[in-house]
C-alpha cells in the first residue's frame, strides 16, 4: 500500500468518522459537562434544610388537576385577562394569578401558513399544562394568609398589551393587599412587579418565588446533539443542563443552585420559559421533577426575603421570557437587561466559539441575499477559502506523491523484505522532493470542528427553521422531503415510516447529487490495487448517500458543495503541477469493465 492510499484512507476514515461519530462526539463533552456540574453542586451550599430558615415551595403536584379537559374548555373554567402583543396571543389567569395561555404568532406547526400558531403554554387540566406562578412564601408555621393558586385576583384592565401592563390585585383581609404588575414588550419578554402594602399593626416577612412548571413529559425531538429540559446559570456557575430524565437520578429528583445574578427554565429545541430575577439579588434555585404516574417537572427561584414594615410597602420584579429562541432577541435582552449568560438557553453545543461566530456570518449573509440556502453556499465558500493555503499545499503535497509514484515503487521494490530500510528511503524522498506524506488528511481535519458548528446551526438555530431554498426543499433543517423509493412521490408511501431500516430510506435528489460529487471526487484519485481498498472506496459513497439522507438539507446541500469546490480546486493544482488527472480514465475503465 502507498503513501498516498494510506493517506486517502485515512482521510475517507475521518470523513465517515465524522457522519457515524457525530453523535458520540457531542454527546460526550455534555455528559462530561453534566458530570462537572453534578460534582460541583454536589460540594455547593445547600439550601438550608430548617423551613424556619428557608420556606419551602408549595407543591405544584398538588395543583395539577386530574381531569383533562380541551384546551378551550380549560381556558373557559377561570376568569382571564386578553394577551394580545406583536409575537404573543393568549391570556392570564385571574383564579391565581398566573400566565398559563400564550401562543406564538410568528410561527406554526408546519410549512404550510393555514397550520395552527405553536402554543407555547397551557392552563391546568388541559393536556399538556404548562405555566409560570410567582408570588410570596411565608415563613413554616406563619399565620399569614398569601394568595394561593384558587386565589381570585382583579383586574384593572381587560387586556394586557405593550402599551397598556396590568395590575392584577389581592387583599386578604388581615392588611395585607398583593399587588401584581404585569407589563410585556412586542417579542418575548415579561416583567412582573410584585408589591406588598401592610396596613396590618404588625412586621410581615415573606420570600418571594418564582416558578415554570409543566406537567407531564413533553414530546422531545430526542438527539443527543441537542438539549431538551432544565436550562439555567446561577451566580458564577457554567451553564447547567439536566434532561427530564437526567434529573430523576438525583437526590429526591432535585438539583440545588444559590448565587447572585442568574436565571433558570426550562427549554425545548426551539421555545423557552425562563425567570430571571434582580441581578444583583442571592438566590436560590432548583430544578425538580415529582410524582409517580404523571410527572411534574419544576425550575424555581426563591429570591431574598423582604421584612414590611406597618404603613409601608415592598416590590421584587422577575423578567420572564416566554417565547422562540431567536438569536438577535436573546443577545439583546442579555446585553439590554444584564441577565447572566442568557445566550446560552440556546444550545450553541461544544464548540461555541465557532457555532455562534459561523451563525452570525450566515445570518448577516441572509440579511443581503433573502435565502439561508445560498447563504450556507457562501459561507462553504468562504471556509474554503480561509483554508485555501492549507488544501493547496495538501493538493499540492499529493500531486507529488503522484508525480514520485515510480520512485516508491522502486524502493519497495529495491527492499522487498526490508521495511525499515523502505520508510527510511522513502522518507529521504519526501524531504528531498519536499512532500508531506499527512498532509493529504488536514483538510479534513480541521474542518470537523467546522462541519459540527453549521451542522448545530442548521440544527437547533430557529432562524433555520422552516427556511426554505429552492423547488421542493421548503425546510432547510429538514430532510429532503423527496424520496427515491416512493419514485419521489409518484408512489403514495412513505419508506421512513418502515420498522428498524426506515430511518436509512431518506434518500431524496439532494442526497443523491451528494453522493455523486462524492464519487467524482474519489475518481479523481488513483484506484487503489489492492482488492480490499478498492471494494472499500467504490461502496464509500453509496454508504455516504444513506448516511446523510435523514440529515438537514442544508448540511447536505453544504457537503455537496463543498464536494464540487474541493473537485474544482483539486483539479486546478494536479493541471498545475503537471499531474494526470485520473477522473477521466477511472470512469472510462469503470464503464468499459461494466460493459465489457
């Protein structure tokens, strides 16, 4: 076997590294960053396990009710105050309180503009409850009555709107009356004031608390290359992420944070709800999960605890997002509102000092063209050039090998039975003809952590989502929604619907025109001789072609073009260096052999 082959092999083996890998290569950093984060919550300060102490949050089991209603009939059970902004539809709950009712009016279920808007939230005894409660907790053993989750607030207005917060009232009869400004903005974010006057004669001390709670395990998109569950940064803390099922081997199903400054929520691939209290307050926050046969899942806050005085009165605000994780909305609220690293409720992955750079050039792309497909073409060309000087000398460097391929083959032959004395007169010829017998394999390297980035842009970024290119491909974080074994729709079936082998029949024209710039490319190369490596590389971009089927669009349209270019650059330096090009001849021995 030659140099040159191994190199080709080699590369070929990251290459399929790369699209088998992917998985575990994300996956492990997270489960590491899970591990580090269990240990140092582990060796963190508890908090205080005395209810005298700290005052422990109502159950949010307890106020799951069992009946599941229609989502309509539910929002029908309780007195409710219109939600109506820009992005958000929906309503407040005036029986508690809460915010259990939005809708996101920029975004549907599907492609097609008749499909229904993404509810985001939902009352109690709907079918999948979810929704944010704040409010105050006295101390264990205090005969001061605070509203509940059956309180009945009033209202002073009939509709919540940018312009236009609402006060939402409670008075519990013994001097003490809650007061609950809501106020929103056109996208995503809420402010919460909550306000204690006491005209009773004595001092009151209660904590304040804020909580998203969901009811029932949510349907999950379910790659490891994504997080799906409790997202949040307290104090100085790294991001902390624990799945729905993660946090259910923790102690009690709970996971403890205190710091200063922070938020904490919950998150899905595109949506969020998270709380973020006074930066500048301690808190103490947790994650939880409960129940037997249907869970509730918890991320609370409990803020510092505020002494009023008789005649006085006291607030603490809570900012809540509740909403699509757009990029250039949660940057501006991080930068806007001081929130701690509230970049990160956006899975940016394991190589965030690429995947957010490379989103923010493909983004301002799409600003000038109108198409995140073309995009992606560009910034594929603008990767190839900024290694540009590194795929030359890597062409270049196996444009000599090819060029010295009689010289090796004379000293292996020369040394038949004599390996070292061969890499020893062949490394001589390297260092005298200036070849680097690697070099072939460093494009290919070093653009790993590059493919992994956009794929986790394509992947997890909502900017993508939905965004079409051109013909057929109307999603672009899709698969090619095309199929060979239904003769591309003429058959009405759907192969990926088939048990066990129908995740590997997504093979739509995209992945077809990849897997033959795929071969293009090899068939610039050499055929190997030996029988084993050349069975191997024939069959690489059929394996290839099913592989990438059931990945993004946009990835494949990516690798596709990066295929041609990498083709097109290959075939300049080998005409320049004075090297056959070997496309040709394959392909013509390769039809005369089949034909023959």
């Amino acid at each position: 076997m030659t140099e040159d082959t191994r190199n080709l092999i080699l590369a070929i083996g990251l290459s399929l590294l790369v699209i088998i890998g992917w998985n575990h290569f994300f996956a492990q950093p997270q489960i590491a960053n899970v591990r580090e984060t269990q240990a140092k919550l582990e060796s963190s300060p508890k908090l205080p396990q005395d209810k005298s102490e700290t005052p422990a949050l109502p159950n949010a089991e307890t106020n799951a009710t069992p009946t599941k209603l229609s989502r309509a009939e539910a929002l029908a059970t309780s007195p409710r105050v219109k939600l109506d902004t820009q992005s958000l539809s929906g309503s407040i709950n005036l029986r508690g309180g809460r915010i259990d009712d939005i809708e996101l009016k920029g975004y549907r279920e599907t492609t097609d503009p008749k499909s229904a808007n993404i509810v985001l939230l939902a009352p109690n005894g709907s079918p999948n409850p979810y929704y944010v409660s704040t409010g105050f907790i006295p101390k264990a053993g205090s005969p001061i009555k605070v509203p509940t989750p059956e309180s009945l607030w009033s209202a002073d207005k009939q509709t919540l709107t940018p312009r236009q917060p609402v006060t939402l009232t409670f008075d519990n009869g013994e001097g003490l009356i809650f007061r609950r400004l809501i106020a929103v903005d056109d996208e995503f974010m809420f402010k919460i004031t909550e306000t204690i006057e006491n005209k009773s004669p004595q001092a009151v001390s209660l904590t304040p608390y804020a909580r998203a709670v969901r009811i029932g395990k949510p349907a999950l998109a379910g790659y490891a290359v994504l997080h799906e569950g409790f997202v949040g940064v307290i104090g100085e803390s790294r991001v902390q992420e624990f799945t729905y099922d993660s946090i259910e081997k923790e102690t009690k199903a709970t996971k403890i944070m205190n710091g200063t400054g922070g938020w904490i929520g919950l998150t899905d691939k595109y949506w969020a709800l998270a709380i973020a209290p006074e930066q500048n307050h301690v808190l103490d926050a947790s994650f939880s999960s409960s129940g037997e046969t249907t869970k509730t899942y918890q991320a609370a806050v409990l803020d510092q605890a505020i002494t009023v005085e008789p005649g006085t009165s006291a607030s603490v605000a809570n900012n809540l997002f509740a909403g699509a994780k757009v990029t250039r909305t949660i940057d501006a609220y991080q930068s806007k509102l001081g929130i701690k690293n509230f970049d990160l409720i956006i899975d940016w992955g394991w190589f965030y000092f690429i995947t957010k750079p490379l989103f923010w050039i493909i983004d301002a792309i799409y600003t000038v063209f109108g198409n995140f497909g073309i995009a992606i073409l560009i910034v594929t060309v603008l990767v190839k050039g900024v290694f540009f000087p590194l795929a030359n000398r890597s062409y270049l460097s196996m444009a000599k090998m090819k060029a010295v391929q009689p010289q090796m083959t004379a000293i292996r032959e020369r040394y038949p039975d004599d390996k070292q004395k061969q890499q020893m007169e062949l490394m001589e010829l390297y260092k005298r003809e200036k070849i680097n017998p690697i070099a072939g394999c460093l494009p290919v390297i070093v653009q790993i952590p590059v493919f992994f980035a956009l794929y986790k842009v394509i992947f997890i970024t909502i900017e993508m989502r939905q965004a079409p290119f051109f013909g057929w491909i109307k999603d672009l974080s899709s698969p090619d929604p095309t199929n060979l074994f239904n003769l591309f729709g003429l058959i009405p079936f759907d192969p990926t619907t088939l048990p066990v082998i129908g995740q590997f029949l997504h093979l739509g024209v995209w992945p077809l025109i990849m897997g033959v710039s795929m071969f293009i490319q090899m068939k610039m190369n050499p055929e190997p001789t030996d029988p084993v490596q050349k069975q191997m590389f024939a069959w690489m971009p059929v394996i290839f072609t099913f592989m990438l089927g059931s990945f993004p669009a946009g990835l494949v349209i990516y690798w596709t073009w990066n295929n041609l270019l990498s083709v097109t650059q290959q075939g300049v330096i080998m005409k320049k260096s004075g090297v056959k090009i070997e496309l040709w001849d394959n392909l013509r021995n390769m039809f005369s052999k089949s034909t023959g």
